[in-house]
C-alpha cells in the first residue's frame, strides 16, 4: 500500500506557472506506474499526464500538452507536474496516482491540491 500526499497547488494568474509535487510512502514507488489528474467543479475527473515506473515514457492530455511536463525521482518517492503558460480552463484540484503494475486502474489517490488561475 502506498499513501499519496499532494502539494504546490494555489492562485496564479493566467499565464504563471506552478509545480506540483506528490510524495509517495513507503519503499515501492519504483514499482508504480504514476498518473495526475484533475476535476474541475461540475466536470468529471480526467488524466492530465502518466508516468510509467522509471520514468521513461510519458503521456499528456492533448489540452496540456507543451505546457506541462510530468516526472519522476525514484530516490525522492516523488512525481512532480510541471505547469507552464496557465489558463483559466487548467483551474480544477489535481490528484496524484499511483497504478499497480499489474492493474489497469489507479489504485491509490492522494487528496488532491486546489490550482486557480485567475484571467
């Protein structure tokens, strides 16, 4: 089991940037695949980036692609969201998870962290 601790949310205006961070514990976050996601007020919640176990390979969401950059430290248990050029359409709360290699859904779920880009 790995607990998921988000943080770096908070107000920018439009066209800022913010970093966000997820702390994993426990001794197994190389064995996770990781995602962001984030749910907007009145929308259902939708992936903003993965990351797989070693960080090789990533993916983004057409609407953020070019302005974020999703990574990982291993050494750290930290996955982090680098958030560039932000619009007020990027405001939502962003959760980080992690997924089991061997599952196909994420299993794990931090809180999440309030990000508001104000116009």
């Amino acid at each position: 089991q790995v607990q998921l601790v988000e943080s770096g949310g908070g107000l920018v205006q439009a066209g800022g940037s913010l970093r966000l961070s997820c702390v994993a514990s426990g001794r197994t976050f190389s064995t996770y695949n990781m995602g962001w996601f984030r749910q907007a007020p009145g929308k259902e919640r939708a992936s903003v980036a993965t990351i797989n176990r070693s960080g090789s390979v990533t993916s983004y969401a057409d609407s953020v692609k070019g302005r974020f950059s999703i990574s990982r430290d291993n050494a750290k248990n930290t996955m982090y969201l680098q958030m560039t050029s932000l619009k007020p359409e990027d405001t939502a709360v962003y959760y980080c998870a992690a997924r089991p290699a061997i599952m196909n859904d994420y299993k794990y779920w931090g809180q999440g962290t309030q990000v508001t880009v104000s116009s």
